[in-house]
C-alpha cells in the first residue's frame, strides 16, 4: 500500500517501521484499525517535517510543537479561541506543561473527536472544564468558565451569574453549591445536549464531519 504520494518507497516502510509498535498499541485504546492508524500517524509525520520547532529535529522521532498543532485546531477543527485552546491543552495527558505533543496524544484525540464513545466526550470535556485538577467545579470557576459565553456590554455580569444559576441548577446534582465529575455526568448521560454547556471542548459537528471525509478519502 503506498500511504502517500509525496513518501517514496524507502521513507514509507521506514515510517512504518517505526510506528509499527504504536500502532499496535493504540489498535486496543482507540476506534481505528491498523490501517486508519497508520494514515492518522502519518498526518502528524508531515506535520512534524513541517514543523521547525518540533521536538527532535523533525522525522519519526520528535514531537510536533503546540503552536504547530493550534494551527491545526484553527483550519481542521474550528477551534481558535485562546482560552478554549488553553483549556483543551491543560486537559492533555501532560497537563499543559509540555511546549510539544506526542503523536500517541494526536491519535486519542483524533479519535474522541472523530467516533469518541458518549463516556469518553464526557471525560474529555469533564477534564477540560475542571482546570483546577479539584475534581470539583465550584461557582467562581463557573463564571470564569461561562463569561466567553455572554456578550461583553452593559450588564454582562449579572448575566453571567444569572448563567451559573442555571447551570448550577441543571448540574449540581447532589447540591453541594459545586458541580463533581459524577454531576456532570449523571446531567449529560439524562440530556447529553448539556455536553458542551460550560462552553466549547470539542470540534463542531461540520469540522469532524469535513475532516472524516478527508481521512476516509485518503483511505480509497
């Protein structure tokens, strides 16, 4: 199988070499087969040529930066607003220090975006809202949370805690005056509309739905 036009033979079965054990491993913890794998590896291996500041000098074994990939968020997924970016980062398996991103981390998010199961958005998103590491959301982190979702004007304040009212209604199930995982997830599992109701953690459905057909199409 020739993967891509612009390897030649001798960098594809290196590539492949390469990422061979991983993907085996991620064959077992995401919704790709080994095929599917191979393609989505291989859009991070380009990223990382292009990429002059990624980790290792470019080629199999570095890492692409987190500037490379916000570029990435912006045209494939829709995602630009910083503090949302900021959230999705710290909710990364390194927590947002790392200045790079592991192509194993490319892979399971690529995969919760495009067929993530309804209990994994809803520990993604979980992880993204609760920047904190609490475990618990508690109401100031809620008006931090929602103020991107109120117009900024006269009056925007009480709006928004107006807002966490509501929220605090719908979520806090147990009304301990915060919102836990179990909460959160109790809320969603009854109305799964309410994923995305402490702002944007996840692509909209026209971006996944674009890029799947890109991913599918290089498949052919």
């Amino acid at each position: 199988m020739n993967l891509d036009a612009t390897l030649d033979t001798a960098e594809e079965i290196r590539f492949l070499s390469r990422v061979g054990g991983l993907v085996k491993r991620l064959a077992r913890t995401t919704h790709f087969n080994q095929q599917e794998l191979e393609l989505v590896l291989l859009i991070y291996y380009k990223m990382l040529k292009r990429d002059p500041d990624g980790g290792g000098g470019g080629g199999v074994g570095g890492q692409i930066s987190r500037q490379q990939l916000t570029t990435v968020f912006d045209t494939a997924f829709g995602i630009s607003e910083p503090a949302v970016l900021r959230r999705i980062y710290a909710a990364l398996g390194d927590g947002g220090t790392s200045a790079h991103v592991s192509m194993e981390t490319w892979a399971q998010l690529v995969s919760l975006y495009l067929r993530g199961t309804l209990e994994e958005r809803i520990r993604y998103c979980y992880r993204v809202y609760d920047t904190q590491r609490e475990g618990m959301i508690r109401r100031d982190h809620l008006m931090l949370l929602l103020r991107g979702c109120v117009r900024q004007e006269e009056g925007a304040e009480e709006a928004v805690k107006d807002l966490v009212d509501i929220i605090i209604t719908r979520l806090d199930v147990d009304r301990d005056g915060a919102v836990s995982f179990e909460d959160y997830r109790q809320s969603v599992l009854g109305t799964p509309l309410l994923l995305e109701c402490l702002g944007q953690a996840l692509p909209d459905r026209s971006n996944v739905e674009a890029f799947a057909m890109t991913f599918l199409a290089a498949q052919s």
